[in-house]
C-alpha cells in the first residue's frame, strides 16, 4: 500500500467531506480517503499494484475536483508523498533531497475556509507558476500540499485575502456613485444629485460592472454548486443577485412598470465581498502562531571546519556538521550539545516557560533560542527532519480527520440551502397572493436568500479546529487525530504506563537514611564518590541523585569490584564500602535500628536497599528505585479534581506498583502486566463501560495505545506508540494530561456556541427578511440582509478567536 496527498481544493464548498471521500473512493484499488478541510486535499491510501497516482489524479481532475492548474504546478504537491509507505513516520518526516537547495521552509498548515469557492482557477502568470513550483520544491514534503499560504492560486478567484481585499475596494469605488445617484436614496435622505447626460444610464452600467466583476466568483461557485447537483451558499448569493440583475435590467428596459434594485445590486454585492474578505482573514490567522514560529529558523549558521568558522545557509547543513551557536542566537538544527553549557528557551516546541538547561549530550531543537552560554552542536536533523517540521506536520494530520461537529455542521449547512431557497418561494408567492407589488415581492426574496446563506456554518467549526490545534502545538500538546480531541472531554479513566510516564525509567534514591551525627548531604556526597566510577545502572542512579541535589561528586582512589557484593573506594583517605545485604552479611556489618526499618520498608516496596559502609558500620541506607516524576503527583491531583479515575499498568511487581501507587493516589493497579496484555486490560476496563485514555510511551504501549478510547503518546517514546497515539505529548510530562481534557472541553464549547451562532440566527432572521414585520414598517433591504448575514459570520470568527485567550 501506499499514500499520497492529492489536491481537492475545488469541490470543498459544494461537495461535503463525505461525498469528495466517497467519489474517490470509488476508484478501483484505492482503499481509504481521508479529506483535509483546511489544507484542501485529500490523503489517499491505494494499492499500487492496481492503480497508480497519475490514475487516481486524472480521475479527480475529471470530477472537478481539481482547480484547472498546469501538470507543472501541481506534480511538487504530490511527488514527495506518492513515495510514502502505509503510514508517515510522524516523529522522521521524509528527508529532503542531499543536493543543494534554497533555504528549506517549514511550511504552515493554515485552516484556509473555501466554502466560498472561487474554484481555484489559477490565472496567474507562467513567472507565477513558476514561482509556486520552485516554493514547492523547498517544502515539508508532507505539508507542501497541505500549506494554505496559496500564493499562486486560490479557490476563491480573488486568490488571496488581498486579492479579494482589491476587489471589495474596486467594487465599494464603483458602488459609491450608483448609490448616491439612485432615485429611492435620493428621495429617503432629501437631497438631489446632480444631472448630466447620460445620467440615467450610470446606475445601470456600474451596477452591472460591479455584478460581472465582483459577483463573477459567486456566480462561477453556483455553477459548479449546481452542475454537482449540490446546491450550497454559492447558489443562494448567486440567485440573489441575479434575479436582482435581471430584474433591474427588465425594468430599466420599460418591459414592466416598477422600481430597478440597482443600489440594492451593487450594495450586496459589495458587502458580500467584503464578508468573504473579513472571512479569509480569519481563517488565515487562525494559525499566526505557528507561522511565526517558522520564522524564528535563522537563514544562516556558523559551521565550525578544520580551517576555522565559515558562515553558510542553513540548506548546506548536514547531518554531524558541528555548529557554533552563540548567546541569543536560534537553533538552526536539531542537534547534540558537543561542548558548552546554556539555559535554552523551548517554550515555541514544548510549551516549557522556563528556559531548559542544556550541557554535552542533551539534545537541542531547531528554532529555540540560546540562552547566555556558547554551544558547540553536531547536528542530527535538519530541514524536513527536524522536530519542527514534525509538529508542523502533526497540526495537518489533526486538520485531516473529521470531527462529529464537522459532521454535524456540513449536514445543517446542506439543510439550510434547501430551507432558505423554499422559504424565498414561499415569500414571493405569499407577496404576490396578498397584492404586493412585483417588485417589493422580488426584493424581500432575494433579502430572504441573501439572509440565509449559511457561510457561518462552513466557517464554525474549521476555524475552532484550526485555532485549537495551534493552541495545543503551543502548549507541547500535538493532536493527530480531531476526534481523539473531541473525545477527551468524555473520559472518565486515564491509564498510565509506568515507567517512563510516571516515573523517570532511571533510578534515583527516593528515600534514604543515615546514622546518627552523619550529615545526609556528606552522606551522599561520599556515596556518589564512591559510585562514580562504576557503571551500573543503580550506581549511576546514586551519582545522579547528587547532581540533582548540587552535590559536588568528589574523586575516589581505589576504586574496586568486590565480587557479588558490592564496591569500595577511598574518599579523602577514608576507605568505605558500598553494597546490598550480601555486602553485610560477608563483612558482618553492624547496622542500626533505624537504617534496619528503612532497609525493611525499601524491602517492602520492591526497592532495593543500598548500604554505606565504613569500618564494619553501617552509615547510611539508600532506597534506589525507578524515580517517580514530580509532574506526576500534580497530574494525578488534576485529573482526581476532574472527576476522573486514574489507573496505572505496569510489568513490575506487585509491591511495587503498589509502593508507587499509593504515593501518587493512584485509585486501580494492574501490575505485573505482560506487553502482550497491556491492551485486554484496556478492554476490560472498557467492558465496565468506562471511556479509557492510555498514555505511554514504548513499543509494548503501542496496542494499548490503539485500543483505548483515546491513545496519548509521550513524544519522547519509541516511534510506533507516537503512530499508535491519537495526541503527542511533545513533552515527557504527565501533567499535560490534564490539560488535553481541558482543551477539549473548551474546544467542544466553542464549536456548539458557533453551531448555535451560526445557525440559530436564522429563526428570527429568515423570518424578519420574509417581512413578518412589514405590517409595523419595519423591512430589510438585501443590503442589509447581507450586513447581518455577514455578520453572523464576523461574530463566529470572533467567538472562535476567543478560543486563543484560554490559559491550559
């Protein structure tokens, strides 16, 4: 099998995202589809033994669903991922090419909104296709067809925000005049323009530029609307407006005796464009964020060669190149700190708010900033291999799948059109039954279809989606799958792995004990002296213990082996030895009560006991065990204020899972639990109908990950439970859980406030613009009609921008 990202920018606005999946699928060998909203294109998952890429595309550009682009435009968008076997590596995007290239560019997937459907006809020029072709070759093969920056076409005809900016001001320049020359203006605000031959005329000419330039996008968007036999908010606006077009010119004509609605034409046209303006605006900002952190890769690096320093572009870095990053540079690769120390600012990649510190081997990302130390850095990814290039392409996966609120606001958009074109007929049929005049029974027709667009629906939830993906991203939180983030809010069970998620998957001394007239800091100090030298893993444990704690490791001579038992080294001339009980027992170690119930309680909780030695007494015991997490203890506390069980699986024995359950509260333990079974404890705890989040981050997590409810993965694991996950925890912090059920929850709100903004409004609205008030004097012109349905479209922008405020 083999996947590929192809183009269907076109058919997003007349078609829904099942009906695009459904054509394309029907295709022989392809075996699943999956259409990105926001990034315009479709992952399609084929059999390359029976179908070929080139058929499927062909196949997508007969149904329309391509925008009418040249071979040479589109074949970058899709060559980089006809290559992809079965599933991307999330965490290893696809390398770029070794050759020499323009400076690589991450590129931003933007929730780019097309349910206004300009159709994407690329009008530019070939210099312009030129250009889209030789950006394309730079980008994230992933994202390249996924970035909505679209500077070479677009599917709203006016291409971009600004384009279509230009068009509502050319429109807005020539509308001016026809309202200030119309007659029913005239006659409302009491004054008279003034006259000229050929006067008469104006209104008509400029209304009827502004209809074919500026409504021109609308009309072409009804016509594929109606030729996919999909009727949307393209045709509703390009009714209105026609049947205000053709009306006016019958009776500028003198074929009927009443009133033209050329100010209304010009006004709605107008105003529609400017809605669809403000609209663009939206969506592209909706990641910001993420595009600014795209900016903060440097254009250049200071490569350090046998010759000396040489300055060079980012694109000429390879793997294993050592880098000189001075204070408050950024990052430009990933890489491992050679030489140096220095306080690191991640706060763009993780989320962390204090700067990290790094010193030789910690592992550095591209695009953080450097704190005051200088750093020497071998580089191990650059360009598309970086962990940036990763998140960028984790926020498109999460745009692919489809929300059930998704589901549920293209099925009310598809049902609005119907009600809103039945409603404009039962108007201007009652109109005319009860004797209004033809014209006032045309103009409450076309208010009724210009009021009841249903743009706010196709903009409610994309933009909530975009915003929230760029949230979580921030905050070290990267959704791969928008119906896991759905579901979060409904979890009442959290299952965490063990070690590596609650605790560190490296020992420490979690408790220790020393004789009395012993200072516990010199303690340890001599201890971490005595165990620098070895290489095992619990002595390694004690060393790190005294790092950790600041405590200088002193120099041992004398280091030995004693067989079995233990080691022994001489510390500032004192001679001490350091073992379990076999080490007590062959030197026939007195031990004091006290270090004897801290050696029976470590015994108890499955740790082992380490003693310190000197001259036959024992000085100090120390517990050394796999360290619990600090993050965890709070994680734990915020899930339990969420109402929400907390349950831990882990290979380890039962006294100690236990040992860490009941320090951390933990309320259900499944211990010495097999890789194998880790996914029917899982399922059992689903049988008790309980909706389950499993959180790990080894290649045994992996089945559990995919059986639970939600899987979430700790972006530091092995590769296979970061696929398995339905969200990744860049960070290796069990607090973040918490906050995924957070934005989940203020996700699902703002999506049912926009459903209801969206939608609600037309209760009153279709009504009003029928003219249920007329008899009280109170009518919409379509030129207000248009202002409020635009407005209800602002006002879910604004709503979803709200989403941006909250603190997780």
């Amino acid at each position: 099998m083999k996947t590929s990202v192809i183009k269907v920018d076109d058919m997003l606005s007349v078609w829904s995202l099942d009906e695009v999946e459904s054509r394309i699928g029907e295709v022989p060998g392809v075996e699943s589809v999956t259409v990105n909203f926001a990034a315009e294109n479709a992952t399609v998952r084929y059999d390359e033994t029976r179908v070929a890429v080139s058929d499927i595309k062909s196949t997508v550009h007969e149904l329309g669903l391509q925008s009418n682009r040249t071979d040479k435009d589109a074949a970058p968008e899709v060559a980089a991922a006809e290559d992809h076997e079965d599933q991307v590596d999330v965490s290893e995007p696809a390398a770029a090419p070794d050759s020499a290239t323009p400076k690589p560019k991450v590129e931003i997937p933007t929730a780019q909104h097309d349910a206004h459907a300009g159709h994407g006809k690329h009008d530019g020029t070939a210099a312009d296709a030129s250009k889209s072709s030789s950006d394309s070759q730079t980008n994230t093969p992933e994202h390249t067809s996924d970035h909505a920056g679209h500077a070479s076409h677009d599917k709203h005809q006016g291409h971009t925000p600004e384009k279509f900016r230009d068009r509502f001001w050319l429109s807005l320049a020539v509308t001016v005049p026809v309202v200030i020359w119309s007659a029913p203006i005239q006659d409302l605000l009491g004054y008279r323009a003034p006259a000229f031959p050929g006067s008469d005329w104006m209104a008509p000419v400029l209304s009827t530029v502004v209809f074919l330039y500026g409504g021109l996008v609308f009309l072409k968007g009804a016509w594929q609307e109606l030729r996919d036999r999909l009727p949307g908010m393209m045709t509703l606006i390009s009714l209105a407006i026609t049947v205000a077009f053709v009306f006016s010119w019958v009776v500028q004509l003198g074929l009927i005796d009443s009133m033209p609605l050329w100010w209304e034409l010009a006004s709605l046209v107008t105003i529609m464009l400017l809605g669809h303006w403000i609209e663009m605006r939206s969506i592209n900002q909706a990641q910001g964020a993420l595009k600014e952190l795209a900016k903060l890769l440097p254009d250049t690096a200071t490569r350090i060669t046998d010759t000396g320093e040489e300055t060079v572009d980012i694109s000429a870095l390879r793997n294993g190149d050592l880098l000189l990053v001075r204070p408050g540079e950024s990052i430009p690769a990933d890489g491992v700190v050679r030489k140096g120390a220095s306080d690191i600012d991640e706060a763009m990649i993780t989320g962390e708010s204090r700067p990290v510190k790094k010193g030789e081997g910690d592992e550095v990302i591209a695009a953080t900033i450097n704190g005051e130390g200088s750093l020497r850095v071998e580089v191990t990814g650059t360009g598309d291999k970086t962990k940036l290039s990763g998140i960028m392409r984790l926020v498109a996966d999460a745009q692919t799948s489809k929300s059930r609120s998704q589901h549920l606001a293209d099925r009310a958009a598809r049902l609005l059109t119907v009600v809103a074109i039945g409603a404009a007929v039962v108007t201007f049929a009652a109109w005319q039954l009860l004797g209004a005049e033809l014209d006032f029974a045309v103009v409450r027709m076309v208010t009724v279809l210009v009021i009841a667009c249903p743009h706010a629906l196709g903009l409610a939830v994309p933009l909530v989606v975009a915003i929230s993906t760029t949230l979580g991203a921030r905050n070290g939180l990267l959704v791969r799958d928008r119906r896991g983030l759905e579901e979060a809010r409904n979890l009442d069970t959290v299952v965490f792995d063990k070690t590596g998620t609650l605790t560190l998957g490296e020992f420490r001394i979690v408790a220790s004990s020393v004789a009395d007239g012993l200072d516990e800091d010199e303690a340890l100090r001599i201890a971490s002296g005595i165990e620098a030298e070895s290489q095992h893993p619990i002595a390694r444990g004690i060393v790190k213990t005294a790092e950790d704690k600041g405590i200088a490791v002193p120099s041992a001579d004398g280091f030995r082996a004693i067989t079995g038992k233990g080691v022994a080294a001489t510390i500032d001339g004192v001679e001490y030895h350091m073992g379990g009980p076999a080490l007590l027992k062959s030197e026939n170690v007195d031990v004091p009560p006290a270090l004897q119930a801290a050696s029976q309680a470590a015994a108890d909780n499955g740790q082992a006991a380490i003693y310190l030695v000197q001259a036959g007494n024992a000085l100090a015991v120390y517990a050394v065990a796999d360290a619990i997490r600090e993050e965890s203890r709070e994680a734990i506390a915020a899930l339990h204020e969420r109402g929400i069980e907390v349950a831990m699986l882990t290979g380890d024995a039962q006294a100690v899972a236990d040992a860490v359950a009941k320090e951390l509260g933990i309320d259900t333990v499944f211990a010495e639990v097999l890789p194998d079974d880790k996914a029917s404890k899982v399922r059992e705890l689903q049988a008790q109908g309980k909706k389950v989040a499993m959180i790990g981050d080894g290649v045994n997590d992996a089945p559990a990950l995919a059986t639970a409810d939600i899987g979430i993965a700790i972006g530091a694991g092995a590769d296979v439970a970061v696929e398995a996950g339905h969200i990744v925890l860049v960070r290796s912090d069990p607090r973040d859980i918490p906050r995924i059920i957070t934005l989940s929850r203020v996700t699902y709100r703002k999506m049912k406030q926009n459903l209801w903004l969206a939608a609600g409004y037309n209760i009153f609205a279709i009504p009003l613009a029928a003219g249920v008030l007329a008899p009280w004097g109170i009518l919409l012109t379509p030129a207000v009609g248009a202002i409020l349905m635009s407005a209800s479209t602002v006002v879910v922008a604004i709503n979803a921008q709200l989403l941006k405020r909250v603190k997780l």
